[in-house]
C-alpha cells in the first residue's frame, strides 16, 4: 500500500462522513459537508499527482480512484438533490454520463486499448466540482449564480461525455 492509495482509500472513507454532515440539518453540518468535500476534490489531484510523479500508479489505485470519484459525486448529487433544490434531472444527467462514459473505459481497456481522461473531461470534473461546491454552501435559496453554475456544469458533462464516445470509436478502429 503506497501513499496515493492510502490518500485514495481516505476519500472513499470520507464519503460517509461527508452524508452524515450534510444531513444534519444545519448550517454548521453543511459547511462541514463542504470542506469534506473540497478537501477529498482536492486529494483527488494530489493522489493522481503523486502516483505519476514518483511512479506509484497501480492497477489496485487505477481501480480505486476512479470508484472514489464516483462515490464522492455520487453522494453529493443525493445530497444536493435531497437538501439543496437541485434539480433531479440535472443529476440524472450528471450520474447518467459518468456510468456510460465508464461503461465505455472499462470495455475499450478490456480490449487492450486506452481512453484517458481528455482536457475537457478535467474541465468538466473542475466545473462540477465547483457548482456542487456551492450548492453545498448555506444559502437561503439557490440563485443566479447556482444556475450558471449548473448550466456550465451541464455543458461541459455534455461535451466531455460526447468527446469520449467520439474518441472511443477512433481507438477502436487503431486497436487488433
């Protein structure tokens, strides 16, 4: 067990905690469910970077942090839709194009190819990563700020997911 796993299995373990802030019922529970947040978004960049940088990736990480990911957003789209007024259909749409675009991953790396995260995926995870940040914050209500931050936040989940299942057919056509 290397050190960006160690920080990987830490945010999956966050992620209980993060619901139990979050459905306190309490201004003071959802600031606590916002810094878990943020602090395991932001152990999501460190674990990666750590991995690359001292040649710590393995297949038990490659496995992890993508399941990590989806724990984490996954909570905080219940969370936001039970507590926050965020709209269902937005996190459908959200959750919908993660599993499909993991979906397409897991069956092009079972066939000997490789479909990295692309520029406007990591758009894609900063923006949400953002507009889910500040639905978590206190507010009254949402307003006009949480929408543009949502509608971003959809336009890029949009594109990206349509960028991989473009670039999944050219890998296909390289691959034996």
């Amino acid at each position: 067990m290397n050190l960006p796993n160690l920080i990987t299995i830490a945010r999956i373990l966050s992620v209980p905690v993060f619901l139990w802030s979050a459905f306190r019922a309490s201004d003071a529970g959802l600031l606590l469910a916002f810094i878990i947040f943020v602090a395991a978004s932001i152990s999501d960049q460190i674990d990666g970077y750590l991995a690359r940088k001292h040649d710590l990736v393995t297949k038990a990480g490659e496995f992890l942090d993508p399941l990590a990911d989806k724990l984490l957003v996954g909570a905080a789209l219940v969370v936001l839709v039970a507590e926050r007024g965020f709209p269902l259909w937005a996190a459908l749409l959200i959750a919908v194009r993660e599993i499909a675009v993991q979906i397409l991953r897991t069956q092009i790396v079972r066939g000997g190819g490789q479909l990295p995260a692309s520029p406007a995926a990591k758009l894609k995870t900063v923006t949400q990563i953002v507009t889910m940040s500040w639905w978590l914050l206190p507010w009254e209500e949402p307003n006009l700020s949480h929408w543009l931050l949502l509608a971003a936040s959809l336009v890029m989940t949009f594109w990206s997911g349509i960028e991989y299942f473009v670039r999944a057919q050219h890998v296909e056509e390289v691959s034996p």
